[in-house]
C-alpha cells in the first residue's frame, strides 16, 4: 500500500496545536524565572552560605539530578495528595519542573561563581562593599555571562521534557498532538508536525535567551 | 626585634606638602597573624602618621603583603590590634569593618576591576552603593578622576579594551572615588610590561605629593627611594629595619638587610 500522506487533517486542528504551544512556552517561561531564582539562591547558599543551608542545597540538587523528570511529576501528582496537597495538572507541572531545573540551574551557577576571581571579590571588599552587594553586583553577573549558554541550554531540555507533562493531562503541545492522532488516526502526521513544532519552538527559545541575556541580564 | 616603631615625627625628610598633625592614621601595636601552625607576623609595631609615604621592602614571604592586608582586614590576624583613622579593626563586625574600609583604599597587583563593567561604572560602583552619592555628582566625580589619571577619554572603555597600565590607573582612580584616608599598594607594577610602569608610577608620585597616606610593598627601589618618606624591610615577619630611604638604601644596618639589597643588584 502506498504511503498516503494527509497533513491537512492534522493542521486542520491548529487552533489546539496552537494552544499546546503556548502552555509548553507558558510552563516553561514560569519555571524558567522560579527555577532560576531557585538556582541563583542555591548557588549562592552551596557556594558561600553557612554550612547547614550548603548541606541542604547540596542535598536538593543531588536528589532532583539523580532521579526521572517522570517520578518527580509523578510523586508531585499522584503522591502529595496523600498527605493533602492536591494540585492541579498545571500547578504540578509547574512545580516539577521548576524544582528540576533549579537543581540543575544551581549546579550551573555554581561553576560560574565559582570561576570568580578571588581579587575581584577582594576588590569589592575593599570598597566597602556588603556580601550581598558583592554576589549581586560583582560575582553574579559575570557568573551569569559565563555559564549563559549551558543554562539556556538547560531551559531547553526543561522544556522538551515539558512534554511529558502531558501524561498528568496537562494541555501542553505533546498533549494535544495525541489529541489530534486519537481523534482522526493520523499518527505518522501528527507526529511529524508534534516534532516539528518542539524543533521551533526549542530555537526559538534558544535564539530568544541568547538575544535576552547579555541586554537585559548581566550587560553586553 | 630589631626596629621597634619609631614615633612619626622621626620618620623621613618632611616633604612640603606633608602635614603630620594630630595621632598617627594608622596604629599597629603587637599584631601576629600565622597560617595554621606558621606564623607569618611575629609581632608588628607600626605608627604611620597622617600624609606619610612607607614603602615596605623585603624578599617574597617576609610577610610585607599579608601586613598590608591585614590593615583593610581581607587577611584575619589572631593577636594585637590596628587603629585606622581612630577606628578599630573588628574582624567579626562586618559594619565595623566597612566603616574601616572606607577610609582605606586598596590597590592590587592584578587591578582586580569588574570586568563586566566599563571604566566609568567600575569608578561609580562603590560610591553609588555605599556612599549613596547621587548619579550626576558621581559621574562628574568619576570623570574628574579618571582625568586626573590621563584617562578621561576612557569612560565608557571596558577594561579588557585597556593596556595593563591603563587598568592600573583606572583601579587607582576607583579607589580614590571612595575618598580614602589611607592608600594601600599592593606591588601594583609587578604585573606590568617594563614601559607601563612609569605612567602608574607617576600617578603614585602625585598622590604622594598631594599629601596622601601611602603605604605600598614595592620592589621598585630606586622609586621608594625618591617618594617614600620611611622605608621598612621586613624580614621573617618583623620589621628588621625602619628608617629613611637614605639610611636603609645607604647606610644598611643589618646584614640581612644589606644581603637583601646586594642581591637586587644581581
């Protein structure tokens, strides 16, 4: 049987294609400012903090980057609500996927920091300079340039992982690409445009943060 | 040991623009700092009054840098204490030790500026955030001074676009921005090509003339011999021999000294 190809019964369904897109850019977009807020104070407390906040970040990361993306949706979904956390399929993916990408976000960070000079820092100190205006003001932002490409990188990955999301029926892109194939059977072509779509979507993110960072993050 | 602190009034030549009124700027009384079981400060006594220029001499691990480090407190000593400008250095007070900052400038071998800013910002940062001096005052400040180092037109400059010299001038210029009343130099040529040393050299030699308090750990002998008002050799974490730059250079009293001096001439 010749392979009878039938795009249009697929990209009929734009406007859910469409919707999918933007919850996998809206998750995504949410974990990417909570999860990198989460990085920059883990970095922080496992680079400088006092010991028992270094222990615990330390902990955090290890936990999230040694376990599936899956168990830890799963566990946020289907486990909480045993000791009464009931959260909706977006809020727990948000969470999931904040949590991860702080992890690795910290861990990012972390190297960045850790590359500061020790003379910048003392220059710093030596202008009277408080810790908290020197991480902020001296240590962070070229941290930040530094490892900018390994953290968009790893917002990307967050987002494509974003898919599976839709196993706790989050309305995410993978979602409604399996929408579209259970209702009309086109499965070869609802994939096709499914992937197309992550392919994007993923450098548009990826063009947009490399265009967004050095303006409006750490200069230049 | 074999110099103890000399009053200030007996230190070097009184150069014009000296004015040595009042309790000496910096007071260090007994200090000794070690490293684990290694003491690198065996008992530092120190008056440097107000517009004195002190050059520290000595060979690599006598302990001169680490002293200059200890009086804006980035190295911790475990006995004796430092006066600054009438303030105590408390390690364990972090307001304490930023008031104390304040009035001391640091200048390092590496010019340590922030290299994601420019020249312009670099000299703005600690004004603006500690001084809280508002945003025109300060850039008209920080352009006065980049002017007075011979780099006005470098304002919006990064500094990774700069020579090393230039950087180092830029670096003098941030730390003069905070207004200090003592200025610490931390080998800050060392770093530099042979033909960048003059002009940071030259900005020094200002500074000194202007009446700044300096203390600087150089190996640039024949300039602490021309700028500095009282030499220190430092030897095995004590000052061996303090005088003026005519006694130590001409009329060494200590053979370790005088070894130390016949070995720059290798």
């Amino acid at each position: 049987m010749p392979l009878q190809l039938d795009f249009a019964s697929v990209l009929d369904q734009w406007p859910l294609l469409l919707r999918g897109a933007a919850w996998t850019i809206g998750l995504t977009a949410v974990a990417t400012l909570l999860g990198g807020v989460i990085g920059v104070l883990c970095a922080w407390a496992r680079s400088g903090g006092p010991r028992p906040l270094r222990w615990i970040a330390g902990a955090y990361v290890e936990l999230i980057r040694n376990t599936p993306f899956i168990v830890q949706l799963f566990f946020i979904f289907f486990g909480l609500p045993e000791l009464g956390i009931r959260l909706s399929p977006a809020v727990a993916s948000i969470l999931a996927m904040t949590v991860n990408l702080g992890a690795y976000a910290t861990e990012i960070l972390r190297a960045g920091i850790e590359a500061t000079p020790r003379g910048q820092i003392e220059a710093a100190e030596s202008l009277a300079l408080t810790r908290a205006q020197i991480f902020t003001r001296v240590v962070l932002p070229p941290a930040l340039r530094k490892v900018w490409p390994a953290l968009v990188s790893q917002i990307v990955i967050v987002m494509l992982g974003s898919a599976v999301c839709g196993q706790i029926s989050t309305e995410e892109l993978s979602y409604a690409t399996n929408l579209i194939q259970s209702r009309n059977f086109r499965a070869f072509e609802a994939y096709i445009v499914g992937t197309l779509s992550y392919l994007a979507l993923a450098i548009l993110v990826r063009n947009l943060l490399h265009w967004a960072g050095p303006r409006f993050l750490f200069g230049r | 040991m074999t110099a103890a602190s000399q009053p200030a009034s007996q230190g070097g030549p009184v150069g014009a623009a000296h004015t040595r009124v009042g309790a000496p700027i910096l007071r260090i009384t007994a200090l000794r700092k070690s490293y684990g079981a290694h003491e690198v400060l065996r008992g530092i006594d120190l008056d440097v009054a107000r517009g004195e220029v002190l050059a520290i001499i000595g060979k690599s691990g006598s302990g001169k840098s680490t002293l200059l480090r200890c009086i804006n407190g980035l190295e911790v000593f475990q006995h004796g204490s430092l006066i600054v400008d009438g303030k105590h250095l408390l390690h364990d007070n972090a307001r304490a030790m930023r008031e104390l900052r304040q009035g001391v400038g640091m200048i390092f071998q590496n010019f340590n500026l922030f290299p994601h800013l420019s020249v312009g910002r670099n000299v703005m940062l600690a004004p603006h955030l500690v001084k809280k001096r508002p945003g025109s005052q300060n850039e008209a400040r920080a352009r006065q001074l980049l002017a007075r180092v011979g780099l006005a037109e470098k304002f919006d400059a990064m500094p990774d676009k700069l020579s090393g010299g230039q950087q180092q001038r830029v670096a003098i210029a941030r730390a003069l921005a905070m207004d200090p009343a003592i200025m610490l130099c931390d080998e800050i040529t060392s770093a530099l090509d042979p033909e960048l040393v003059g002009e940071v050299l030259r900005v020094v030699e200002s500074l000194a003339e202007e009446g700044m308090t300096l203390l600087m750990v150089t190996h640039e002998m024949s300039f602490a011999r021309k700028v500095a008002d009282r030499v220190i050799f430092m030897h095995q974490g004590l000052v061996h021999e303090i005088g003026p730059p005519a006694e130590i250079f001409g009329a060494p009293k200590t053979p370790e000294l005088r070894q130390f001096l016949s070995s720059l001439h290798d």
